[in-house]
C-alpha cells in the first residue's frame, strides 16, 4: 500500500472486480498517437504471413463471410480506464489461423497507418483473440479502429490493434510500436504490466 | 535528461508538494519537490496515485506542464465534474502534503530540444499542459526552433498560463500564440466565437511544405477535428502526433 494521502477518500465502486490501478467508466475514451487513418473496405485487405513467408489473405467480403461470433467482454486501457461488458462481433483468430501452417511462437499485428504491436501467438488462440468489426451492434467508428480491429481483451487495450491489416507470425518476438516506447512487452492488466520493468 | 524514454522499472515515489498556483478557477499547478527526479523530456505525463485511509487507491495520468528540472516538476490539473482524482489534486491537496507518483512515462508524444525544425502545437483546454512542457523546454534548452501554438479554449478565463504566454509573445522570440476562442470571446476580439478551423490553422500554424513537427492535445473530438483538417490541408500524417483525453462525446 502507498502512503496515504491526506483528506483522500475516493470513491468506491462497489462490487466491481477490476485490475489493479484501473477505474471504470461507461463512455469509450479513444487513444490514438495520431490522425485516424481513414481505411475504404473496397481495397481493404488482411493478411496473416507464416515465418516462412506463406500469406493467407482476405478481401472485406471474404472476411466477412467466415463465421463470426458475438462477443461480450471487458477490456482495460494501460491509460487506467475500465469498460466493462462491451458487445462486440467478429471473426475469431482461431477461424483465421485454422488453414495456417506454422510452429511460431510469436505475432506482430500490423495495422493501417503504421502501427505495430506484438504479443505471444498462443495469446491469439483458443477463444481469446477476434478481428472485430461492430461494436455495440453498429460498425466500428473510424476512431475506434474500424473497418477492423484486433480485439484481445485480456491483455491491455493498446494489443487490440485498431485498424488492422495483418499480422505476421514469428519465431522471434520483436516489440511493436508501444513496446519499443516504455511500455510493457507483454500487459497483463491484472499483473499491472503496463511500462517496462512491470 | 537525454534517453528519458523509460529506462528500466518505474518505481513509485514519494514527493512533497512544494507550492500550489491556482491558474483558472478550475485548474491549478502543483509543484512537487523529488528527491530522485531523472528528468523528462517535454510531452511526458506521470501516474499519480492517491491512497485513503483504509487502503483504497485510485491512479490517473497527468501530463508534466515544467521544463525539465533536477529535483522538482509541475503539473497542471484541470478538476473535472465528479473527477475522483483530480478533484482532490485541484482541491483539497496542500502544501507539504506528499504526493505519489512514478514517470517520466510515455516517448511518442515528445518534443526533443536538439531539433531545429519549426513546430506546430495545437491545444484545446487543457490539452496546452505538454504543449507548455514544450514551449518552457524549447526557451531553457536556449533552442531557437521557431514555434506557433493554437490555443483553443472556451472563453477567457479558462486560459492556462495566460501571462507567460503573453510575456513569452511579447519578448519575441520566435513563438507565436494565436487563441480560438469557442464560445466567449475578450471585449473587442475581431471575430465571433467558433471552433478552430482549417483557415485558422493555415493562417496561424506553418504550411505543410514546411514538415513542421506537429503535436496536438486535447478532448477527442477537438483531436479528432483538428488531425483530420491537418492532413486533409496536406500535412504528412507521419508528421502529426496526438494526445487525446476524455470520452468519444457520444456513441460510437
């Protein structure tokens, strides 16, 4: 525990179970390190490259006709915001890696307008990982990261790369754009990983 | 101060706030005496924690508004509606009371004092705290890159730093301040209220074919608006660098 601060009482929320550090709030704030880029689903295209160079690729109408599931699930910005119970639809990573042939241990999700971030492949298997498309019931905003995000919900929210294009596979792992820029390389928001060293 | 990104684990310490500056009647600077501060580099933000009595804690973010300094760093809180944190950091929080915080964190949205090209800063509210960082860095670096900051705020009383800012104007020395003001403007102003437009940051910010580095801070939307002006008058986006805080204003 810290030292206490004089006169603080906070404000408790009751019954909620969150990470550690974090609070909840009921609105989506948005975190971008710049302009949105602005992603046209008519030449948009995903593209999941094996370390041995093979690509499995989607147009938006492929992808679009793989089975998708509806997702409910919280998620936890490194910023300190919780958004609990948010309804999602998307295509499972699990649905998109099946025809990929691949023994890495490793992923390095790319994503329209440069952004990279890197996390364990098996952290994008087994129910745990989907490129999202609506978020509550509409398609996703621009700003949130549509036509299409990364959506892995039990590592910190900067993982869910928003306007994402592809996601290599590695047998090294390499820090993606956040990592390489004081934050954690993992982020396991109930272990509070949010900056190196964590 | 160089390499400041984040090197190794950042531990919690513990300061003693040395002064309090109450800026507007919302907003207030806080000065927090360190005893092991490394440095920073403009733009960067700590994590502040409060603990209560029984244990409970919350944490929030704040951007650092100081040049970089041995021992010591400000920062400027806007208290916000029903803000947990900030309404104790701008309100019942004294001199001599410790303060807990870790940093300096963040190296995306940084302005480095060895760069010489011209630098565009667009603030709305309180989004001109590490713009300021910047601003004050730039003039004790001795670096004479020339700056031009938009400042967008609601009306003249909620104007952070206004004095030095029209000090800093007044001495010349290659910063250029230009206010928006959205819904109330000083007596006499020469145009409406209104938000900041694509003409405002033509007239006021460095045309694109300069590459001026661009760092814009604020609410979402006002980012939102003001990035997407940016790179539609042709600014690389490669170029612009965004903070944003605050809900989406809306569904989205």
């Amino acid at each position: 525990m810290g030292i206490v601060s004089p006169g603080f009482h906070g404000r408790r929320q009751a019954g909620q179970k969150l990470p550690p550090g974090q609070y909840l709030v009921t609105d989506f704030p948005v975190l971008s390190a710049g302009p949105t880029p602005r992603v046209d689903t008519g030449s948009w295209e995903l593209r999941i490259t094996s370390e041995t160079g093979q690509v499995h690729s989607w147009n938006w109408a492929e992808f679009r006709a793989l089975p998708s599931e509806d997702i409910t699930v919280d998620i936890h910005c490194v910023t300190k915001w919780s958004k609990l119970h948010t309804g999602w639809q998307g295509v499972s990573l699990d649905t998109l890696l099946a025809g990929v042939e691949t023994s890495a241990g490793f992923a390095l999700a790319r994503s329209y307008g440069g952004y990279t971030t890197n996390l364990p492949l098996p952290d994008l298997r087994d129910g745990q990982a989907w490129i999202a498309y609506e978020f509550d019931g509409s398609p996703l905003a621009a700003e949130h990261g549509g036509p299409a995000r990364l959506l892995v919900p039990h590592l910190y929210f900067w993982k869910s790369a928003k306007w994402v294009s592809g996601i290599d596979l590695r047998a090294k792992d390499e820090p993606g754009f956040w990592e390489s820029l004081g934050y954690h390389n993992y982020g396991d928001p109930w272990r509070e990983q949010r900056y190196w060293g964590d | 101060m160089a390499g400041t990104a984040v090197l190794g684990r950042l531990t919690w310490q513990v300061g003693t706030v040395t002064a309090l500056r109450e800026e507007t009647s919302t907003a207030r600077t806080i000065v927090v005496g360190l005893p092991q501060w490394p440095g920073h580099l403009a733009g960067q933000h700590v994590d502040v924690r409060l603990t209560a009595e029984d244990g409970y804690s919350a944490q929030r973010s704040y951007s650092i508004a100081s040049a970089p300094a041995n021992g010591n760093l400000e920062l400027t809180v806007q208290r916000l509606p029903d803000g947990e944190v900030s309404s104790y950091l701008a309100g019942a929080l004294e001199v001599g009371y410790p303060l807990e915080l870790r940093g300096p964190i963040g190296g995306w949205f940084v302005w480095e004092p060895d760069t010489q090209v011209p630098v565009m800063l667009v603030a709305g509210g309180s989004g001109v705290v590490p713009l300021m960082a910047m601003i004050r860095t730039r003039e004790a670096a001795g670096n004479k890159a020339p700056f031009r900051l938009v400042y967008s705020v609601r009306s003249p009383d909620t104007e952070l730093y206004k004095d030095e800012l029209a000090e800093r104007q007044r001495r010349g020395d290659g910063l250029d301040v230009t206010y928006v003001y959205t819904r109330t403007t000083p007596p006499g102003w020469p145009v409406p209220p209104g938000r900041i437009n694509a003409g405002v940051l033509e007239s006021a910010g460095w045309p694109p074919d300069r590459r001026p580095a661009v760092f814009v801070c604020g609410p979402t939307p006002f980012v939102e608006a003001v990035a997407n002006l940016l790179v539609n008058a042709g600014h690389d986006s490669r170029l612009i660098k965004t903070e944003r805080f605050g809900p989406t204003g809306g569904k989205s």
